[in-house]
C-alpha cells in the first residue's frame, strides 16, 4: 500500500502498515470532573515496519514536551520498579567495580528510585529527568538533577564539563524517544571510552508474539528488536555487547553497549541475532502476524471485565460505553 513513511531509524521511506488503531487519546490525559462534557482529544495511532532495517514505529507523533514535561507516573509508587532497580544497582556495582571515583548517569531518572541506590553505596551519580515535577522531587532526595530532555546537545555539554559516565542507565525511555539516532549519539558522547551503556525496553518480539496491545500507546515510538537496533548502535560508533531477556513489562530487553572494541561481545549477542533470523523477524511475514492474530473487540453491553488498567491500555477510550469490550485473543 502506498504509505507515507520515513523510517526514524535509517531514514528509508520503504515502510509497511501494520496496525491502524484509529484516533485515540493520550493514555496520561486523564479527564477531570470539569471536562467530561468536552470533547476528548484524540490523535492517530499506526504501527508500521520499516523495511529496511525492520524497526517497528508508531507513525503520528505527539511533541515530547506535551507528553513529558509534567508527568503522572512515580517510579517509586511500584514495589516491583523499586526491587528491580535496588538488585540492577547492586549488581552493578559489584560487577563494574564502581567507586567514588565513577559516575553513574541516568536517562529518565524519575524520582531518583534508581540513584539513590548508587547514592547510598557511595557512588556519584547524576539523572536527567524532563519532568520538571518529578525532577523536583528526585532534587528533594538529594539526588542531582537535571531538568532537560537527553540528546547529543545535552551529553557534548555535560561531557564538555568532564561530566562523561563510567556507565549511563536508561530504563524505559529509549523507545520513547523519537529522533533515536540524536538519542544514540548522545550515548556515544556522553560515555568515557571505557564506559557502558545499559538500556531497557519492551522487547518486540514479546510484543508480537504475546499481542500485547496495551503497550501501543503515543507514549512508546519504537518496539525494538536487537536485529534493528544493531545496525543503528554501529551508525554512532557503538557496539552491542550482551542482552538478556527480562519477563518485566510483558517480555524486557536489557542491552548492554559501548564503544566499539572496548568490551567483548558475548554470545548472547549472536544467540538472539540467530534466534530472530530463525522467528523471521526481518520480513513483512512475521510483522503482520501481530494485526491478525490481535483481537477482537466489540460493544458487549453493560458489564466490566477489566478495570485498574496501567496507562498502556489506552483503548478503547476513556468514554464510559466504550469501556465495555469483549476481546477475543488468539495466540
């Protein structure tokens, strides 16, 4: 189908639609007593595939500064973030030998949930946090802040001042970024030479193969797989050395990088590489399982079936009658 589209990864304009989810609203917009008598804003939400380099990317973009500047979400209201982050931190540590004399920098550093971990063990550390609310309260901890949103810009400056990181975090920001080869660059940057990089995201495959809707909101950019994201890491001079598989979030990568030769890459690398070959992940066959194998929703009357639902799920829309849906899931 002839689709306008530009790949934010590689920039080519080859792109095939995967799912249309129509107009739908911010999954963080949440309506006041005062605007339920108004129209809800709604915007389109596409998932297409690039196929070239076969990264999977919503197509109509939200500005980062209407979605991010003031936030709703606390890392620390979740016993489950707090307990993953206290054991990443302390195996961190232990495994990259971090001192007084290292410099731990987070991306998307929230309320400080993550540093102040790092914090406590002694270790200096540093959060960038776009949410001026929640970089306040993080600040209010102790925890140094700043209130900017990460790019190349941001990390020469930082790294200008001596500031470059022994190892730079970001959980559950990289795939909601949009220019991702800004985000990438100023990974390169912001690192020292000897320096690493661990990310963590919803991992696409898990997200195919799983059908978890709810995770395609304006919010989430990019579904990335390690197949798309290798050829990227290498556009800005940095190197994929290890992954691991995490069941957060409905199925996790957690990828761990840095500049080229500086660290050994580990099998698990090529291991994954293989496996996704082997699923056909790079090929228009494997992405539209999702569409057809997704649900089927429809008006079921007046009963609830599901309530207390994370910001992901963010259709049917916040209208009430529309909250009553019936899904049929095949996997």
């Amino acid at each position: 189908m002839n689709l306008a589209f530009e790949c934010r990864s590689c920039g080519t304009r080859h792109g095939e639609l995967v799912l249309d989810l129509g107009l739908q609203p911010l999954a963080n917009n949440l309506l006041r007593e005062e605007d339920l008598s108004k129209a809800e804003p709604k915007f389109p939400l596409r998932l297409a595939v690039c196929q070239s380099c076969w990264l999977l990317q919503i197509l109509d973009l939200i500005p980062p500064v209407q979605l991010f500047s003031e936030y709703l979400y606390f890392s620390s209201f979740s016993d489950l973030m707090l307990r993953h982050a206290k054991e990443a931190a302390e195996r961190y540590i232990k495994e990259f030998e971090l001192d007084q004399n290292s410099l731990v920098i987070e991306i998307a550093s929230n309320d400080g949930y993550f540093l102040k971990n790092f914090q406590a063990a002694g270790v200096p550390s540093l959060g960038i946090e776009p949410a001026q609310n929640i970089a306040k309260v993080a600040r209010e901890k102790g925890i140094e802040t700043v209130v900017e949103f990460f790019g190349k810009g941001l990390a020469e400056k930082l790294a200008g001042a001596g500031r470059q990181a022994d190892l730079i975090l970001g959980n559950n920001v990289f795939a909601h970024a949009p220019n991702t080869n800004d985000f990438v660059a100023g990974l390169r940057a912001l690192l020292k030479p000897a320096g690493r990089i661990i990310l963590e995201f919803p991992y696409a495959a898990d997200f195919i193969e799983k059908s978890e809707f709810d995770t395609i909101y304006h919010e989430h950019v990019f579904y990335f797989s390690l197949t798309a994201l290798e050829p990227l890491f290498q556009r800005h001079g940095l190197s994929i050395f290890h992954v691991e598989r995490l069941g957060i979030h409905g199925g996790s990568l957690r990828l761990f990088a840095g500049a080229k030769g500086a660290q050994p890459q580990q099998p698990s690398v090529s291991s994954l590489l293989q496996e996704e070959k082997r699923k056909g992940i790079s090929g228009l066959k494997y992405q539209p399982y999702y569409s057809s194998n997704l649900v089927d929703w429809q008006p079921y009357g007046p009963v609830l079936i599901g309530s207390n639902a994370p910001a992901g799920i963010s259709w049917p829309t916040t209208n009430a009658p529309q909250l009553f849906f019936r899904l049929n899931v095949t996997y």
